[in-house]
C-alpha cells in the first residue's frame, strides 16, 4: 500500500466546523463593512458636489 502525503496544516485537528465558521463570519462581516463604507463615502462625494440636493 502507497502513503500519500497530506497537505493538512500541522494544527488541522484544532479547526474545528465551529472555529471555521466563525472564521467566514467574521471575513464575510468584515467585507460588508467595507462595502458600507464605500457606499458612505460615495454619497458623502455626491452631496459635496451637489449632484444630490440636500434636504432641511
């Protein structure tokens, strides 16, 4: 029988589905962060520019 070689990181045992999930959370938080931020920033531009009235 033939051993293969793994490519599982030295800690592989300590990713549990939890840690993981926790992981892609907080990747997934972290881009909707920024994604808001751009969106911020965006009308923040237009309204300086005043291609958006600004109401009383």
């Amino acid at each position: 029988m033939k051993k293969f070689a793994t490519l599982l990181p030295n800690n592989w045992l300590a990713e549990t589905p939890q840690a993981l999930a926790l992981r892609r959370l907080g990747r997934q938080s972290a881009e909707r962060e920024r994604i808001s931020e751009i969106n911020c920033n965006f009308f923040k531009e237009k309204l300086r520019v005043g291609l958006i009235p600004k109401h009383v």
